[in-house]
C-alpha cells in the first residue's frame, strides 16, 4: 500500500464529499494538474485506497422510514451455521450493514424497512428463520447524526 502524502488527502476528502467530481475540478481544488490528479487517482484506485465509488441515497424520500441497529445473538458459531449467517444478510435489501464485534452480541446489523409491520414481517419472516441466530434486540434509529 502506499504511503499517502498530504496531497492524496486532499483527494480522498473530496472524493468523500462528491465522487462524481470532474478530474479537472478535483485537480483544480487539490492543486495538481488534470493528468497529475488522474495518475494519482488510478494508483489510489490500483493499490485499493478507493475500493469503489457508490451513492448516498435518502431513505425516506424512498419510502424506507423505518431504520434500526439489531444487535444479533447467534445459537451457534460453528463455520458452517456463520457462512450461512453471513450470506443470508449479504443478499438482504433491508441490511444496508453488518458488523461482527466484541461484546455482547455477535452481529450488528443497520436495518432499514417502510415502517414498523414490515420490520416485524422481516424479523419473522428472514431474521428469526435463519438456524444460527438465538436472539435479536432492537435499537431504533430516532435521527442520523452522521452517517
């Protein structure tokens, strides 16, 4: 990987705020030339500092005005019961994340849904189905501080 210097910062922290910025405005506001600043933006790409490029989307403005941290409990933590774990919640609409951590529970998940019945239809409908989790608690987002 390679060393970032205080310009390659200054290139993530506008990718960061706007990833469809033009190459020349983005050289123009770190101080490089247009080809300098797509050199540079290809070996941060290359080298994986930018894995990919994605889009902020408004939840509500889609429907989605229902958003929760679920902190999952699992029954067992054998390889095979974590596999299917993990494959069940990658292939979910509603889980825009997933963490494993330390601490009480073993997942964390952020959950998003249209409202309070379709969160409890996809509790025990995909949630409460899946042979590896023993329990879930729910913690509702009431606002987004930062996200």
């Amino acid at each position: 990987m390679p060393e970032l210097d205080q310009i390659d910062e200054r290139i993530l922290s506008a990718l960061r705020t706007d990833s469809r910025i033009s190459n020349v405005d983005l050289a123009d506001r770190v101080g490089l030339s247009p080809s300098s600043c797509w050199r540079r933006v290809k070996s941060l790409e290359e080298s994986g500092v930018i894995r990919h490029y994605t889009v902020a989307l408004d939840d509500t403005k889609q429907g989605l005005r229902f958003s929760a941290i679920v902190h999952v409990h699992l029954t067992r933590h054998d390889p095979e019961q974590l596999e299917a774990f993990i494959r069940a919640v990658q292939n979910r609409e509603e889980v825009r994340a997933c963490y494993a951590t330390t601490g009480q529970a073993d997942y964390h998940l952020h959950v998003v849904c249209a409202d309070i019945d379709a969160y409890n239809e996809w509790l025990e409908r995909f949630l409460f189905r899946i042979p590896a989790v023993a329990s879930a608690q729910t913690n509702v987002i009431l606002r987004t501080i930062k996200a």
